[in-house]
C-alpha cells in the first residue's frame, strides 16, 4: 500500500531525512520510532506529500507525485503532531473538516458526511462534546478529536503522528484499539509514529527505527527492540523481555546511562 | 440524551433577526427625525416605488421627492458599503487567520488615499474621477502588496503578504503625505474623502452594485473552505485544498469589495473589524456564519453610523468615517463585556 524508497528531505540548510525506505502493505500497521528529531514527523508529512523530499513514493501503486491532492486526501488521511485547533470552532465542525475531501469546492456537506462524522465521534467517546468548541478541550479530548478528523476522511491509509502522546491509560487504549479494529475489519493501513516503545511493539506489525534521520533497523518489533539498539540510539539504560504474548515489553533502568 | 450534533450554518432564524434589523435601520434612515411624516408613510411609500402596483402613502411630492432622490439612494449605499466592508473584513480574517486583519490590510487603503490625492490635485475640477481613482488605487495597493509577499517569501504565505501589506502601505502613504505637502490647499478635500462619505446619490449606487453583486456571491460561497483554511496550510493540503488558491479567489473577492466601497465612499474605517466580530460573538465563529450575518450587519450597522451622522449635528453633517469610530469603539468594548468568557 505504502512503498516508499530512498527518501531525503532537506529543511533550510539540513538534511532531516536521508534515504529512508519504508514498505508497508495492505492492513498492516507500521510503528516509526525514533529518539527526538529523528526524522519521525518529516516522514509522515513526506508521505503526505507536506514537505518537497527526493525519492519514490508509491501509494497504492501509484506514484504519490501525481495524485491529484483531493485523490490524496481520500487516499490518505494525516494527523498531525501539533495540530492547529481553531479555538472557537466546534467539535463537530472541526471532525467534519475530515469530509473536506468529498465535498464539492463550494458545496455543503451531505447528509452522509454528517452521518459518517457522527458515528466516529461517538466511537471516540465525543460524541457529548459535538457541540463544544475546540478550544474548551482538555489536551487529550483535543487529541481525539484531531484523531475523529482523521478517521471522518475515511481514507484506506492512516498516518498518526503521537496520536496517544496525551492520552491517559484507559483512552491510550481505547484508541489503539479502535484504530487496530478499523484495520482488521477494513484493512486499513497504518503507520504511526509512537515514543512508548512497548505500546508501540504490541499494536504494530513491523517497526522502522530512524535515528539522524536514517532507518538503522526495520523489521519485526522483537528485532528491532534490542537493548543494545535501543541503548545506542536513545541514549537509554533499558531492560527488554518478552512479553506474556512473545512481544518484548521495554523497562527503563534506574541509575542510567 | 444529548442535543443531535449539526455543523454550522446560518441558521434561518438568525438570518431572519439580521435582516429585520437591517430593515428597521433602513426605516430609521429614510425618516431621518422628519417630524411630519410617519413611519408607515415611508412604508407605504417603499411599497409604492416597488414594481407591483401603486400604493398612495399619502406624501407631497416634494416629500417623495426628497425620499427617493436623497435619503433612499443614500441608506441604499451605506448599506452596500457597510455590507461589503464588513464581509470583506470577515474574508481577510478568515484569508490571514487573525481577528484583528481589516480590508485595508493589504494596501487598499494607502492605494486609494495617494491615487484619491493625485486625482484630486491633478484633476481639480472633476469631481467623477475619484471614484475611479479610488478603485484602481485600492486595487493597485493590493496587488503590489500581494506580488510583494508572494515574490519574497514561500508563494501564498500570509506572514509575509502581511509584512508586505505593512510595506506597501507605509511607502505609498509616504508619497501621498508628501503630495499633500506640496498642494496644502487640497488638504480638506483629501480629508474630506478619506472620512468618508455615502452621499453620492443613485450614480453611486449603481457604481458600486455590480462589484458589489460578484464579490459577496464569491465570498459567502467560500465560507466552508475559509472554515477549512483555519487550520492552517499544511493541514488544509492533507485535506486535499490547496490553500494558495483559495487564498488568492478570496483575496481578489474581497479586495474587489474594499475597493468598491472606498470608490463610493472614502475610508471608512472599523466596519470591516466590529462588525465580524459582534457576529462571532453573539452567532459563532464558523465562516459559514460570519459571513453572511457580517454582509448584513454591516449593512445595518452604516446604515446606523450615517443617521447618526446626519442628526446629531443638524443641520451640519458629520463624516460618517469619525461616526464609525466614535460609536463603534465603544459598543465594540461593550459586546466584548457581555460576551465575556473566561479566557485563560
Ligand atoms: N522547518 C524546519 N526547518 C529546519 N529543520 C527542521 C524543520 N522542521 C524540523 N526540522 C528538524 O528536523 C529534524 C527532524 O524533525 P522531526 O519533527 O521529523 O522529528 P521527530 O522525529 O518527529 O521528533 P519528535 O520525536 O520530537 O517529534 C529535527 O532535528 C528538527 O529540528
Ligand atoms: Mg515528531
């Protein structure tokens, strides 16, 4: 679904992004871990077609440069890192602004555009929030809610940059289940960028390690969580064991590095 | 169970409340205090002049007369002026995402003062070229501020269109303070301009209204995609809109707008900020809101400015330009007041 090979980006005079490939297929979920700066965000916007980068992109066989931008936005659907919330917009509109990509340029949305924004904003638990605005939120409402964007564009792949970053435990859940549902019932494809390395090998399929804006390990999430992986690249004393279903489970270490 | 969650809109009453407030100014400004005649003469008489048949309101003809050749064309333009200041102050807010933005943000304002003052200076004696030169100065400031921005920084960015605003106006008021320098004896009438008037008769109104027609059509028709541009570029792409484009239609309509106003009716300022505002306060603050309550507050509110204009000093007559500021500043301050939210 996702093949994309050799991938640079320059910002101003750096090179963020150096000849990272990443291959995702059909239903899977891709977890993209990195130390701060790695290069985690850069991708995804890459992917999105946000920032000029060099390399091939395909999305769904097709090369990402020539998707006309609303085939992209239905093709794709992005969320943000830092989103700009518009504080006096409400909820609903704001989950609406999902459909964007099936709405005629001057037209008004349909029925079913109402309907789909709805139906994801209840499975996201805002369904009693619809009619606040943006700005009244907590952090974690807030990020559901760019969460109930991305899902509202209905799009087959979904890129979540930290979607769980300000979510507590039961909400972290919650949406990482969802969006696992989604996959399994839908066959969505996934890729997010996570910094919880435990949650991030227990959803995903496959993980892609960059560190200074290179891919240093890419594969399952029990071969690429290594201690001595994780120690080298984020600077961390850590322990990794497996898990009670195989998967390895990360503990920090007090007193280092 | 919870209210059923609806995007937002205009919604009909809303609409209806706007308009019947815009009508009741309109009233207010075709009696203008007269003492002999009534309310619903002029009612009576509006719906005389309108094409279905004839109503007799029981008015001489002088009376008629100066209800239709003075007062009528005269609330007629101030509520087109009023209506397009205030929507093309909501547009430009919406185009930078900054409440505080207002149509002459982008030089329209310096264009037409220093093209207003050239005309004035070279072409003493012809009072029809203002107008004229009051649309193609506007229109002028706009597009050196927009091939400016454009060319100086990333294509469609709103910082740098605003600095590039910010330069353009301060250059050409230079040159027009210093054309007024050299032609003191002008000054008055450049003042006199610049503050604004709305009473220019039928010609003005007609003048104004194609303009007029076109660009509110085009701007109330992108209230969804400026709702949409509010949450920034790069989102707004991921979105599949290419905000540049909509950024530059918008832009156009609403300079179009602002230029057609001050061609009628000078400068007049804090319309285009107010009145956006009142709406977002007391309606919403979605675009598909604001701006079509802001068309037809606007109205009402020049409408408004201009009768008070008219009678507080009577028979002298204020700039309708000093009314807006004066009377606007502090409803605006007492709006904010009773819409107070706790802002943290
Ligand atoms: N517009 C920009 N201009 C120059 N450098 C940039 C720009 N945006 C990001 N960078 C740099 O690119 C590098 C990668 O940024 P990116 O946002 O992709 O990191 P990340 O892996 O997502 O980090 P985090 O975990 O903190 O979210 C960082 O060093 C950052 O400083
Ligand atoms: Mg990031």
């Amino acid at each position: 679904m996702i093949r994309a090979q050799d991938v640079s980006v320059r910002l101003g005079e750096r090179e963020v992004l150096s000849g990272v490939g990443l291959h995702v297929r059909r239903g899977e979920w891709t977890a993209v871990i990195g130390p701060n700066g790695a290069g985690k965000s850069t991708l995804l916007k890459a992917l999105m077609g946000l920032v000029r980068h060099r390399g091939e992109i395909l999305l769904d066989s097709r090369p990402a440069a020539t998707l006309k931008p609303r085939a992209r936005a239905r093709l794709v659907a992005y969320a943000p890192q830092a989103p700009a919330l518009p504080p006096e917009m409400t909820v609903f509109d704001y989950a609406l602004l999902g459909r964007t990509p099936y709405i005629p340029y001057l037209g008004r949305e349909s029925a079913h555009d109402r309907e789909v924004t709805e139906s994801v904003l209840d499975r996201l638990d805002l369904g009693e929030l619809a009619m606040r605005r943006v700005g009244e939120l907590s952090g974690g409402e807030r990020q559901r809610v760019v969460l109930a964007r991305a899902l509202a564009q209905e799009a087959p792949v979904l890129l979540l940059d930290e979607p769980t970053t300000a979510l507590d435990l039961g909400h972290q859940q919650q949406v990482l289940e969802l969006v696992d549902r989604l996959r399994r019932a839908d066959g969505l494809t996934v890729v997010t960028t996570l910094h919880d390395l435990t949650v991030a090998g227990l959803y995903a399929d496959a993980l892609l390690l960059l560190a200074g804006g290179r891919a240093v390990a890419a594969g399952e999430p029990s071969q690429v969580l290594t201690e001595e992986a994780v120690g080298r690249h984020f600077d961390a004393h850590v322990k990794i064991e497996p898990g009670p279903d195989g998967r390895p489970v990360v503990h920090l270490v007090r007193g280092g590095p | 169970m919870v209210t059923r969650a609806r995007p937002s809109r205009a919604r009909p009453l809303w609409v209806a409340c706007a308009l019947g407030v815009l009508a009741a100014s309109m009233l207010a400004g075709l009696l203008d205090g007269a003492a002999d005649i009534s309310p619903w003469q002029v009612v009576l008489q509006v719906a005389d002049w309108l094409p279905f048949g004839h109503v007799d309101s029981g008015l001489a003809p002088v009376e008629q007369g100066l209800l239709f050749e003075l007062r009528l064309p005269r609330v007629l333009v101030a509520a087109v002026v009023g209506g397009l200041l205030a929507v093309a102050g909501a547009a430009y807010q919406g185009v930078f995402r900054n409440p505080l933005a207002d149509p002459y943000l982008l030089g329209a304002a310096a264009g037409a003062g220093l093209a207003t003052t050239a005309a004035i200076v070279l072409l003493p004696s012809s009072a029809a070229s203002i107008p004229l030169a009051a649309f193609v100065g506007a229109l002028g400031g706009v597009f050196l501020a927009y091939t400016l921005g454009n060319t100086a920084g990333r294509a469609g960015g709103t910082a740098t269109l605003v600095l590039a605003g910010v330069a353009v106006t301060s250059f050409l008021t230079a040159i027009q303070t210093f054309v007024q320098q050299f032609n003191v004896e002008e000054l008055q009438r450049v003042y006199a301009w610049i503050l604004g008037d709305v009473g220019g008769g039928w010609e003005q109104l007609w003048l104004v209204l194609p303009y007029a027609a076109v660009s509110s059509v085009v701007l109330l028709l992108h209230g969804r995609m400026l709702d949409v541009l509010s949450v920034g570029d790069e989102e707004a792409a991921g979105l599949g809109v290419r905000a540049a484009r909509v950024r530059f239609t918008v832009l156009l309509a609403a300079s179009l707008a602002t230029a057609a106003a001050v061609a009628v009716s000078g400068l007049i300022g804090f319309v285009g900020i107010v009145v956006p505002h009142v709406v977002r306060r007391l309606a919403g603050g979605s675009y598909r809101i604001v701006l079509p309550l802001s068309l037809i507050g606007g109205a009402a509110f020049l409408v408004l400015a201009d009768l008070v204009a008219r009678t507080v000093l009577a028979p002298a007559e204020l700039p309708i330009g000093v009314v807006t500021m004066f009377v606007g500043a502090p409803f605006f301050v007492g709006v904010l007041r009773m819409t107070r939210r706790a802002v943290t």
